[in-house]
C-alpha cells in the first residue's frame, strides 16, 4: 500500500482529515499547503461546464483536468473520480482506471457506488488499483433533487453494510455524501477506515467540499455548503481597479512597459 494511503488510513480516531477539490494547477497549489487530500471530482461538470448532471463528464474532461492538478500538487494525496459509464464492468473499469492513473499520475481512483459495484471494486483492488469508495448520495445516480440517506432503519442498514463491504473489498477510505448525522456517526463508528463527510455531519474522520462553494465561487443554496470567504468580491475589485488604471491610463507605467 503507497505510504501516502497508510497515512491517511493512520489519522483515523486522532486527527481530522482535509479533503477538497482542484479542476487546475493553480488552486491545487494553494489547497495542497492545507489538504490530505485533493479531489478531481466530477463536480467539474457542475462548477466548470454547467452540466446539469455529472453524467455528461467524460474520462477525458477527468484527464485534461487531472493532469493540469498533477502539476500544483506536492505532498498531498490525490484522488480522482471515475465519471458515469467508465465502469460499467470489471474489464472497462480496470482499463480506464489504469488509463487515469498512467496519464495523470494520480495515486487513487474514487467510484460511486455500494454493494452494485462489489465485483468492480474487488476487480480494481485485487489488481493494485488504490480505491476511495462513495456512498450515500451519489450525484452519478441521482435525477432531480438530491435527498440526504440514512433516514428509515432501512436506509441506515443498507449504508452501514455498504460501508463495511466497501471496507472488506479494501478501499482505503469512504466519502458519505448527505448522509444523517446519526448515521454517520455509527458508520465511521463501526468501520476501520476512515469516513470522509460532505453534508454528513461533524462525526465523520474528515470533510470535503468543492472549493470553489466555499470560497463564494459557485452561487449555490446547498445546504451543507458554507461561504467561507467571498471570493468573488476579491476577484471584483481586482479587475476593476486593473480597468480603472487602463482607462485612466496609469497602467502600463514605464515600470511594466519595455
Ligand atoms: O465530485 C465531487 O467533487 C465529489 C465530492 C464532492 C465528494 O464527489
């Protein structure tokens, strides 16, 4: 197992875990001074290309921006998403999933998805390939409006046996996606590896947002989503203090002229 996993594996029950997304070289450069871990996620639809389904991504939106990540990241572990219909069988998930990794030089693959995918993942796992399982709301999946799980006695089990299946196939680690707080709680409980939250409460071994919601980016009224600064406002005065000079002429000054 890659050292960098162990050490993830090993914050468990001792420290939180900093989970966040990066679509490019330059965000993941700043994210990577704070993070464990960095996320291509197919959130990429969404944020970058206004998709309004992650089912529109494809392995090579997940390649282009995966490779440009690659190059901002020094020490943090990175993970990317395997889009909607890379890994409809064991053949094609294994194939594209070594694709990503040998193109991007990433260092695990993420799948949506509990016991329907079993075989996939044992495939991928038995074959070195390093996985961070998903489960709970899964966007892949969802038409419509997202609703949190792990509400009915029924949900919960079914989560908790997914949770604990995806821990015996030997992923390394599982997002909880909208996942009760209770619920959460009982999984990252109940299992060995560590729990990454996104809407699933402050129980779970760690967090991941999409970076560009909490830093004002993404005008989005999600729940779990919190500003945590106001990006957008910082960009604003930058570009019109830049059209202020032009206009008046102030910038390019000899300083920044040949
Ligand atoms: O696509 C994504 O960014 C994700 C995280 C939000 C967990 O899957």
């Amino acid at each position: 197992m890659l050292q960098k996993i162990k050490k993830i594996i090993s914050k468990k029950n001792k420290k939180k875990i900093i989970c966040l997304t990066a679509y490019s070289k330059n965000f993941a450069t700043e994210i990577d001074k704070h993070a464990d871990i960095i996320l291509v996620g197919d959130s990429l639809g969404s944020v970058l290309y206004n998709y309004n389904t992650t089912r529109k991504v494809t392995l090579k939106n997940m390649i282009e921006h995966s490779k440009s990540v690659r190059m901002g990241i020094k020490k943090s572990l990175m993970v990317v998403d395997m889009p909607y219909k890379t890994f409809l069988n064991k053949k094609e998930a294994l194939r594209n999933s070594i694709k990503v990794i040998k193109e991007t030089k990433c260092d695990a693959v993420k799948l949506e998805g509990g016991s329907k995918i079993k075989k996939i993942i044992r495939h991928l796992v038995r074959n070195n390939v390093p996985v961070m399982g998903h489960i709970g709301v899964l966007p892949q999946s969802v038409k419509g409006k997202f609703k949190h799980k792990g509400k009915t006695e029924k949900e919960k089990k079914q989560l908790l046996n997914d949770a604990k299946l995806l821990q015996n196939l030997g992923v390394f680690s599982i997002v909880l996606e909208c996942v009760e707080s209770g619920t959460a709680k009982m999984i990252t409980k109940l299992i060995k590896i560590p729990t990454i939250g996104i809407g699933s409460s402050k129980y779970c071994d760690g967090q991941v947002l999409v970076t560009d919601d909490l830093l004002g980016l993404n005008e989005t009224n999600i729940r779990f989503v919190k500003k945590f600064v106001n990006l957008k406002k910082i960009i604003n005065q930058g570009i019109k203090k830049f059209k202020k000079e032009v206009i008046s002429k102030k910038y390019p000054s000899k300083k920044y002229s040949y």
